[in-house]
C-alpha cells in the first residue's frame, strides 16, 4: 500500500496491512496459509471495487492530487522510447512545470508534453507545484510548433491544479501566453491528443489542452476552477468544498456526458497510485488507439475538427 492513505482508504489500508501480517507469520512460523491468504484478498479486491464504485466527486478529487499519483514522468519512463527532453522557451527562462520533447511510443513518433509536479519539497520548488508560469506555457506552444515542422502528433499529459496566479505570472502576461496557445493550437497541422492524468485546473490546463481528442482518467478531474475556489466565491465557506465538487460536474462520467471529455481511460482498481505499471499500459493503449485513428484524417480535416469540437461546448437546454 502507499504510504499516504486517504480517509476513505483506510479499511483498503487495513485489510492489506493484515495479509502482509499474514503472510509473514506462515513465512517466519512455516505453516501453510495459503487459503486464509487468498480468501482475504478476494476480500481487498472486492472492497477496493466497492469503494471505487461509491466515491463521491470530492473523494476523486483527492485521488487525483493523490501525492503518490504517478506524474508526467512516471508515465513517460513506461510508455516511451527514446525521449528526448527539451528545455526553454527562448524568451525567458525554462519552467520546470512544463516539460516535454521527441519520444516513440510503440514506434510511434510522436512529441510528448505534459505538466510535471514533485514528490518532496525540493522537487515541488522546481516545478512549482505543477502550476506554470507563462514562459511554460510558450515554450510548449514552441515545442507543438516544432512537433509540426516534424510532422509528428502530439500528445500532452495535463496534471495541474491551474496556471501560476501570482505577480510574476502578471509580470510576464499569463492570460496573454494561454491565450495564444488557443489560438495557435487551433491552427496546427498535425493530430493533438489531450489527456487529463490528475488534475485538470482551468486555463492552467486548456493552455496544453486544446485538442482533436480529450481523455481523461478515471479517477481524475477537468474544472474551470477548483473545488476550493468555487466554495470561496458562491459560499464563502471553505466546509462547502465537497459541494462544490459535486456542483461543477467534473468527474469523468460528468464530463463525458455533457460532451466536455471524448473517453474514459482506465485505472488500476482503487486508483493509478496503487500500480503505476498497469496504469502506464491502459493509457498507453488508449494514445495508441487514439493516434491510429487521428492518423486517418488530413490536415485540413484535423483542424476543422479541432475548432468544431471546442465550438460545441458549453451548448445545452434546459427542461
């Protein structure tokens, strides 16, 4: 088990330390358990589908900042070859929050970028929490850019609580560096595959998440805000937080209904951070999937597409 456990994790975390229990005592005592063994793991099994399936918006909320999650990196070093990390923006400096480069998926050429948060204090300083400043926001429009002289896809990785929203951001033009990646990744020739891997907070994330496909797993969240921001401004009250997760609809079976996601990738019953192996492999399946299918389409099909897409959104009737 991980060592963070969640509060409606812990009967998981408790069944689980009890078979570890289990299976040290018939290795240090030599007596065979092997049925008592099995028949509790059934058990894990089917209390991790049982919680999984009854977890409230908030609750996925908190598996998606889960701090064991696996992150762009994670990902990167299970379901690519051959990555080649770039860096800058050249203009500014490099951010940390952003990375991406080449890299091969099962073959596949493709450029991979994605939001990059930390394990520990140390990590987190040079990623800055996962929030971008803008120069990550236009050395990633570079790196679509490059991607497009190269005639490769691109696939991005979206894991951000949002934006940087402090003065340097101000300073440097936030609103003006996600505003021209919009506009931009609106023109770009070749196929953009878009998933959501934990969070996915506001512009922070449309700023890499215009795409001609947007996925997002399972146990992850897409928001124009933050549970937290949301019952800042309607309640003023911080306690309102899991009513505001379950207000803004954004759980993946929310988003796929009202059109905002196209698929639903899955996770590792319990959630990504209990198997990063299993978790890299489904979403890996997916991106192939996906770019064999955008692989299809011209140029001028994939930027029609692109616009349509997005063009649709936010269009809904009432009863």
């Amino acid at each position: 088990m991980p060592k963070t456990t969640l509060e409606f994790e812990k009967p998981i975390a408790d069944l689980a330390a009890k078979i570890e229990e289990l299976k040290k005592f018939s290795e240090e005592s030599n007596v065979d358990m092997t049925e008592e063994i099995a028949l509790l793991e059934g058990k894990l099994e089917k209390q991790k589908r049982e919680i999984a399936k009854n977890l409230t918006p908030w609750q996925k909320v908190q598996l998606a900042r889960h701090p064991e999650r696996p992150y762009f990196e994670d990902y990167v070093a299970r379901i690519a070859e051959d990555y080649l990390d770039l860096h800058g923006d050249r203009r500014y400096k490099d951010d940390g929050a952003i990375r991406g480069g080449f890299a091969k998926i099962d073959g596949r050429k493709v450029m991979l970028i994605g939001t990059q948060k930390g394990r520990n204090l140390e990590e987190n300083k040079a990623c800055n929490f996962g929030s971008p400043y803008p120069e990550g926001y236009r050395k990633a429009l570079r790196l679509m850019q490059m991607a497009e002289l190269a005639g490769v896809p691109i696939v991005t990785l979206v894991d951000t609580p949002g934006a940087y929203p402090g003065i340097e951001s101000e300073e440097r033009h936030i609103g003006e560096a996600i505003a021209v990646n919009l506009r931009e990744m609106f023109k770009i020739t070749v196929p953009i595959l878009v998933n959501v891997i934990g969070e996915g907070g506001s512009g922070g994330a449309l700023g890499i998440g215009v795409g001609n496909k947007v996925n997002i797993l399972e146990n992850s969240y897409y928001s124009v805000i933050t549970p937290e921001g949301c019952a800042a401004i309607i309640w003023k009250d911080g306690t309102k937080t899991p009513d505001a997760a379950a207000a803004l609809k954004l759980t993946c079976d929310d988003l796929k209904e009202l059109g905002v996601i196209d698929d639903v990738i899955k996770e590792p019953v319990g959630g990504a951070h209990l198997d990063y192996d299993q978790a890299a492999e489904f979403l890996k399946e997916s991106i192939i999937k996906n770019l064999d299918e955008l692989a299809k389409q011209s140029a001028e099909k994939l930027m029609e597409q692109r616009y349509d897409r997005f063009r649709v959104l936010g269009r809904f009737m009432e009863k």
